[in-house]
C-alpha cells in the first residue's frame, strides 16, 4: 500500500498499524546495519546505541534526567558507552552529548547498585 506523500511530521494509520514519519538531518543517517528480516527481506535495522540516540533526538526534553529514568533503560552493562558517546559527538548535538553523558552516569549507577556479590 503507497502511502500519499504529505509534508512531514505526519501520523498514519493502516491496517498494518500505526506509522509516525518524522524528519531527521540526512548527517544523522549514520548507525545501522542491514538485517536480514526475513528470507529474502533485509532492513536496515540501528544499533542499540543510535536507537537510544533517535529516540533521545525526537522526544522534546529527551536529554532531561527524569526522562531517561523514566525509559527505565535496563542491561546497560551491554551498551557500549564509547560508541554511545561517539556517535553523539558525530551528530554535533548539545542535546544528544549531554544524553550520552547522562546514560553513561545512569549505567554506572546500575552496575554499582547490581555488583556482583
């Protein structure tokens, strides 16, 4: 199904569900990998860390501290806090530095507060 071109941010809602299309600078198209989906089928799916960047980047007051704890991120030992960080900077965003700071403090929190006995 063609969806009709409208001028962006737009909402749309067909019967294979809810799509929310928003515009992102062509410099943060950056942190993805191709995915075979299914056979045949590949997207280009992003890695954990530019998924928490997006989101971060998208939501107004993403980079605020109780927004981020409110996500109640969780296994942040698996996020590799360097490419978070680096990817950040790729953007030359205020915002999305002061996020990876921010995550890298909540992951430190986590890992003090679940030590390994």
């Amino acid at each position: 199904m063609d969806l009709p071109v409208a001028a962006r941010p737009a909402h749309r809602e067909t019967p294979l569900g809810i799509y929310e299309f928003r515009h992102v600078k062509t410099d943060l198209l950056y942190g993805y990998r191709l995915v075979e989906v299914s056979p045949g089928q590949r997207a280009f799916v992003a890695r954990p860390e530019k998924a928490l960047l997006d989101l971060v980047y998208l939501q107004p007051g993403g980079d605020a501290p109780t927004y981020l704890q409110e996500l109640r991120l969780q296994n942040l030992d698996g996020l590799d806090l360097d490419t978070l960080r680096h990817q950040a900077e790729l953007a030359h965003s205020p915002k999305l530095r002061r996020a990876a700071t921010r995550v890298a403090e909540l992951a430190r929190s986590e890992a003090l507060e679940y030590e390994t006995l």
